[in-house]
C-alpha cells in the first residue's frame, strides 16, 4: 500500500493537469444565448450568428492583453466577417467566468468613443457553451 499511494498520487496530479486548458482551447466551440451564437475553429475560422444577420470569417484572439480596467477596455479578440454581403471587422473582450461559460464585451458601439455619454460603457453579453458535437448535455432536473 505505501508502494501504491505515490503512483496513485501521481496519477491524481497528471489528470488534474490533463483538464487545464489554455485560453485559447477554452475559445474554441460554440458558444450561445438567446440573442446569438459563436463558433470558434482551430483553424482560426469563426461563424457568428445574431439577429443582424450571420457572419462567416477569421478571427484573431490574444489572450495577454490585460483585463478591462474602469477606465479602459483593450480588445482580445478581432472578428474579421463577410455578413449581409459586406465585410466588416468587430472587436470584442473575451473572458472565462467558469469552465462553460463566457463573458463577450461588445466593444463596438460608437457612442462609446464619447466617455461624458452614459450608454457609452461597453456592452457584454454571457454566453454558454455548447456540447460538442454527438454529444448530449446531461439532463437537468
């Protein structure tokens, strides 16, 4: 027994370590709520769905920028989309509150540019992850 506590040991430490994930394998999935959906690729390819309209592109996500101060929110991530038939470009804080979930700050609104206009702080939406494909969510009760 005392032989099997340090193999056990250090098996528990492997897969503990095993279920970290960097920040840029937490991204990648869908993502969802009831206004709008997200899927992040591996190969750096996004489709994001709002009621707007649905958008199909790259995205760009650096996960060292520093958190969003009082004063100052600096995008982490870079949408670069065709929608509706226009391309356009969005920009986004990403951060993980928990393993499923995802907290998106919109840093698109012009009236943001104007720090004295009340509706200019950024908007953020939490968004849940989706069960990877062929597989079920585990069923409330």
């Amino acid at each position: 027994m005392k032989r099997a506590a340090p193999l056990l040991l250090s098996l528990a430490l492997l897969s503990l370590s095993a279920c970290q994930q960097t920040p840029e394998q937490k991204l990648l999935g869908r993502w969802y709520n009831g206004g709008m959906s997200i899927r992040f690729r591996e190969d750096r390819g996004v489709v994001f769905n709002t009621p707007v309209g649905l958008g199909v592109g790259r995205y760009e996500f650096d996960p060292s920028v520093p958190p969003p101060t009082a004063d100052t929110v600096t995008p982490n991530t870079r949408l670069d989309l065709v929608r509706n038939n226009q391309r356009i470009q969005l920009e986004f804080y990403v951060e993980f509150p928990s393993q499923d979930r995802m907290k998106i700050v919109d840093l698109n609104n012009p009236r943001r540019m104007n720090p004295r206009n009340p509706e200019a702080a950024p908007q953020f939406e939490i968004l849940k992850r989706a069960a990877p494909e062929g597989e079920q969510p585990l069923a409330s009760f």
